[in-house]
C-alpha cells in the first residue's frame, strides 16, 4: 500500500502557474450569471431555457395575485421570441434612491437581488426569485426590449445580453393602457443555435397557472408556423378558470370512477399569513397516484413541507375516523397509503417562501407543513364525519392499500428472501406484486415522464415499470469498468436479478418477460438498439429463451366521427385518413404523439400494454447465421465509426436517398 501512495507521488507533478492574488476573480453586474448559469435557472440546455419564461410570467402572476392586473398576455412569435405583456401597475421608472443616474427600471434588469419582493410591503406572497429572476433573463437574452405604461405614458428601453443598448425614452402619452411588456430572446451562444422555445410545453405552463388563481385571465397566442402538424396547441386562447383547482381536478380524472365525491377547498391561514387551496380525488381503478404541487404558483415537482402538511391532515383525519368507529386496522395506515392512488392539487400562497435550488422545485419553509396541516384538518375531518357512508367507504379503501402493502412486505420476505438477500432493487423500480416470475413482465421505459406515465397504464400484480435515464451506455463501444460503473445499467441488471456474462443464471431471472418500450420514433429507436445490444453482448440467452420483446406504441392518434385510431406510423396514418375521408364527412382530427409522456395512461395502456389489445414483437437471435449477427452489431454499434460510415454509403447506394432519410442524418 506504502509503495502505491509513493508511486503516485512520484507521478504527479505541480503545475507551473503561479496561484496568487492575480488568480482572484470579482465578477461584477450580471457576469456571474453569463458565466455560471446553472447557478440561477439550472443549466444551459433546452430545458433551463423554458425557465426564463418561467420568471417572466412569474412577476405578471404576482401582480395578478395582489389584485393589481385582471390579465396577462403571452405571446410566441417566430425566432425564438415571446413577449409577456400584463395589465398591472407596471415596474417602477423613476430614478432610483441609491442610484440617482438610473431608473428603478434599470436597476432591476442589470443588478441581481433588486426587487419589489423582500418584504410584504409590495407584494404579501410573490412567487419570483425576489429580484434574481428579471435580472437573469436579461443577462441570458441576446436581445430583450421592456415597455413600460404608467401615469398615461408610455416608456421604452432595449437590452442585449444584461447590458442597455440606450437610455430608457419616453415615447409618449398613452390612454386606457397600464403595465409592463417583456420581449426577449435567448441567448444562443448560451443555449446553442438548435435550442427552441416549445408551444407546447409553454402552453401546459400557462394553463396550469390559469388554474392557480381564479381571477386572473391569460390571453394565448402562438405563431401558426411554430405549431407541428396535428398539434393540439391553439394558436390564440382566452384561458380562465372560475373554479381554480377544481377545474383543473376535473380535468386530471376524467371519467374515472371515484371512491367518493372530490375534497376540494379554500382557506385563509389566518394572522394574514396567505392561503391555501387544494382539490384531491381517489379513484377506484389501479392507476398510480399523481401529486401537482404549487407555491406562489411556482410548480414544485419534489414536493416539500406544504406536502408534508397535507399527508399529515389526510392520514391523522383517517386514523382518528378510525378510532371514533373503533376501526383497529386504521392504525396500520400510512401516509404513503393514503396518497397512493390519489389524485392531488395542492397550491399554497405564503410570505416569504424558501425554496430548495434557484429553480424551486421543492419547498422548504418549515412553517408550511403546520399551517397546511391546521387549514386542511378540520375540513377534512368534516367531511368524513359529515357523510359517514363517504367516510367509511374511503377508510376501508385505504385501509385495503395498507393491508396490501404489508401482505407484499411479508411475500417478498418469505417467497423471494433467496432473491431479495442478494439485490437491492433500484429505487425507481415500480415493482409488480406477484411473487413468482410467471406472467410477470418488466417494461423499460425512457425517463420519468414517460415511467410516470407507464406506472399509471400498469396492472399493478403483474406489470413492473423501471425508468431509466436517457440513452443508456453503448456497451458494444465501452470498457468493462465503465460498464460496471454505469448507474442505469446496475439499475437494469439488480432490477432482472440475473447477473450477466459469465454469472448470468436465467433460474433468478424475476419476470417472465422483459419489454422494451420506447418512443415511437428515431430517438426512441435509437434507445431501443442500446437496450438490445446490452441484452445481445451480456445477457444473450435471455434472449434465445424468448424473454426479450419489443413494445409497439402508436405515433398519432386519428379522430373521425367519435372514433379513436391508433396508427403506428406515417403509412399507417395516411392510409387510415384515405380510409376514413371516404366515410365521414366531418372533421379529421390528427395528433402526433412526441413520446409516451405525453400519452394519458388509459391512452398507453390501451394502445401499449393491455395483453389484450398490444402488439409485442419478440426479439430472436438468428442463430443459423451468428457470425454475421456479431458482425452487424460490431459494424453499427463498435468503437469504429469508419464502419457504421461505409454501412450507411453501402446502403445508400443500394436503395438510394430514401435510406439517407430514414436515418435522419
């Protein structure tokens, strides 16, 4: 051990540069945000970018949520440019105290933490980064142009990456018209050229903030050239929901049976600390439950203390139901019971809130937890002493699920302790409650959206679903030890429980088959390929016994006459919409599916995963031919590029530019 330390020692040698004060850097302005970020919106990519909006929209929502606009405009125009424009008091344009040569307004686009909302003078719950968030949008945008209409005129000023082009003018008088406009366009040089804004995921935003507060109405509008064919997403909307969250609760369940009517609600906290509003369904089928959590209308997909709060109302409401009936059995309930299978919305409007991150996913107040928890409990308990067929009915629900989750701990102790003492099984894995591998099968799904989807389409005995992140490894092109260091394919491997290479024994193999289910299209496709030269290189004889299959989903969805169709490609599509013009005189309706996130459950599993109505494929091994089979996985898959380039000259030659296509290079 002594002479490994001491020959590392020796290798390593100090670098020349000095470190002295000269190294030290001070950014000043908005240069740290240029420079890092990650910092402030969570990275640089696609997805960093629509969080720009975020802020944006944010201050127009706070001036909605302390009555001072009635609506809030957004509009996505060609070049990757959206303007939001409100109808509030507009942001303030007189000198500032401190700095007496600039504007309030200049002050608040070009210095991080100035803010109207460090205190509950202005705003009494603000959901913005408190004076980050305007600042980081302009230094993020190559271009960004604000007006700005108060006391009957009108002022303008022009910025380019956090820095003002000119100083802010007075175009003149204006009547009948108060607020702020922000126009901007990301920066490409720190998005990259490629990045764009996406419709429809700005549109789902938008929406789901109508819901968040009633009073306020969002103008949409959206460049008809932005749209893909068969987008759902309108090019102009009035979005106003007069009941809130109920509205949207409808919405999310559809026409699912319940176990009793919705808890919907509203209530202040008291000593003017803010409010809180909540609508929660539980329906009767398998489906997973789903959690939309919202502060100061900021979506919190991690949760945090306004949802601790809320579980503790709803289990503590249930258990004492429990000893006022003299139920026993509700002792056994969990928070996790009550909330699996349940559908909730919760949205909590608070001062001062302290969130997790710049980008806030997950709240951390700690008052939050006891104020949710005061202002839903009696609420609930009213309703479930009320209605005591209600509150029975949705006790014994629960209490089916606690005993369900405790006769599962207890199988997979006993059935599966040989399996079980060995693996430790991913956390996203969504495991199926059957204890033997007969007639189970494991889905491989892309991403969390997608499991989310896949875990609510599943039938729970039978049907596992495990997430993975993105395209895994290419094994065929990887080094051992980055194979075993991959964290998606540990997942992978634990989840099957069969060991691979050498160790692989198909006798501990936990499901019966294993279905690969990707998007339907070339991404998909192409994650489809890696999982399957994972499976070829280490696991082939999971294979040859038939294990191995491929799921097929649907890319659009075709509406004629009340009838929905399923086509799985662009050929099926068209063939079905000459089919279908012949025979109805109305309207065609055809969406494109972009993954199976975007699939409702009951949509994939109809389409996907019901046994009874899916297309698998099985994958097979042509073992007559399996020097060839090794050949074409080592040429499309190995370390050498040189190959997969004279594959594709190969084939181009032999079918033309129609194959060039279809690769969509």
């Amino acid at each position: 051990m002594s002479d490994l330390f001491t020959k590392n020692a020796a290798k390593a040698k100090p670098q020349a540069t000095e470190y002295n004060a000269d190294s030290i850097e001070v950014l000043e302005g908005l240069e740290p945000v240029r420079r890092r970020p990650g910092m402030y919106i969570g990275g640089s990519d696609e997805n960093a970018m629509h969080h720009l909006i975020n802020e944006v929209f944010d201050n127009s929502m706070d001036e909605a949520v302390a009555g001072h606009a009635s609506f809030i405009e957004i509009e996505m125009a060609p070049n990757n440019v959206v303007v939001v424009r409100d109808n509030g008091r507009g942001i303030p344009i007189d000198p500032h105290p401190k700095f007496p040569k600039k504007s309030a307004l200049e002050v608040i686009l070009t210095t991080l933490h100035a803010g109207g909302k460090f205190n509950d003078k202005v705003y009494h719950t603000a959901g913005g980064l408190h004076g980050v968030g305007i600042s980081v949008v302009n230094a993020l945008s190559e271009q960004l142009d604000i007006e700005v209409a108060r006391d009957q005129e009108l002022y303008r000023q022009h910025y380019s990456r956090g820095t003002p082009l000119d100083k802010l003018k007075k175009v003149g008088p204006v009547k009948n018209r108060r607020g702020t406009t922000v126009g901007f366009r990301p920066d490409p040089e720190i998005f990259g050229a490629k990045a764009k804004f996406r419709p429809e995921k700005v549109y789902k935003l938008i929406r789901s903030k109508a819901y968040l507060f009633r009073g306020v109405e969002i103008r949409w509008k959206c460049d008809a050239l932005l749209l893909n064919e068969g987008s759902i997403v309108p090019t102009e909307e009035t979005i106003h929901f007069p009941n809130g969250l109920a509205d949207f609760l409808t919405q999310e369940i559809g026409d699912r049976p319940l176990v009793i009517q919705p808890f919907s609600g509203l209530a202040d906290l008291g000593d003017n600390k803010g409010r809180v509003e909540w609508a929660i369904a539980f329906p009767r089928d398998e489906f997973d439950g789903q959690a939309n959590l919202f502060c100061n209308t900021i979506p919190t997909p991690e949760g945090g203390t306004h949802e601790q709060g809320l579980r503790a109302a709803l289990t503590k409401g249930l258990r004492a139901l429990g000893e006022m009936t003299k139920n026993k059995r509700a002792a056994t309930i969990t928070a996790d019971d009550v909330m699996s299978g349940a559908v909730v919305i919760l949205s909590l409007f608070i001062k001062d809130p302290h969130f997790q991150g710049q980008t806030k996913d997950k709240l951390v107040s700690g008052e939050a937890a006891r104020l949710v928890e005061n202002a839903m409990r009696d609420p609930f308990d009213h309703l479930l002493s009320g209605d005591m067929a209600q509150g029975n009915a949705l006790l014994n629900h629960i209490i089916d699920k606690a005993e369900e989750r405790l006769r599962r701990k207890q199988e997979k102790n006993i059935k599966r302790q040989n399996v079980t003492s060995r693996l430790r099984l991913p956390g996203k894995l969504a495991d199926c409650t059957r204890s033997i591998p007969q007639g189970t099968e494991i889905f491989l799904v892309e991403g969390d959206s997608a499991g989310g989807s896949a875990k609510q389409a599943r039938a729970r005995e039978t049907q596992a679903v495990l997430p993975l992140r993105g395209k895994i490894l290419n094994v065929a092109s990887a080094t051992i030890d980055k194979i075993r260091a991959n964290q998606e394919i540990q997942d992978l491997m634990q989840a099957l429980g069969t060991s691979t290479g050498s160790q692989f024994d198909i006798a501990q193999l936990r499901y019966e088959k294993v279905v690969i289910m990707t998007d339907a299209d070339v991404d998909g496709a192409h994650i489809a390929s890696l999982l399957m030269t994972f499976f070829y290189q280490e696991m082939p004889e999971l294979i040859r016994r038939g294990h191995l299959y491929l799921a097929q989903p649907p890319l659009y969805r075709v509406t004629a006459g009340g009838v929905t169709y399923y086509p799985a490609d662009d050929v099926a599509k068209n063939k079905l919409v000459e089919q279908l013009s012949g025979k109805h005189k109305s309207r065609i309706e055809i969406g494109r599916f972009k993954g199976l996130g975007e699939m409702t459950a009951p949509q994939l599993k109809e389409t996907t995963m019901d046994p009874k109505k899916r297309i698998l494929l099985q994958v097979h091994i042509a073992e007559e031919d399996n020097e060839s089979t090794a050949d074409r996985v080592n040429q499309l898959m190995g370390k050498k590029p040189e190959l997969r380039f004279k594959f594709i000259r190969e084939q181009t030659e032999l079918y033309g530019e129609k194959f060039r296509e279809a690769l969509d290079v």
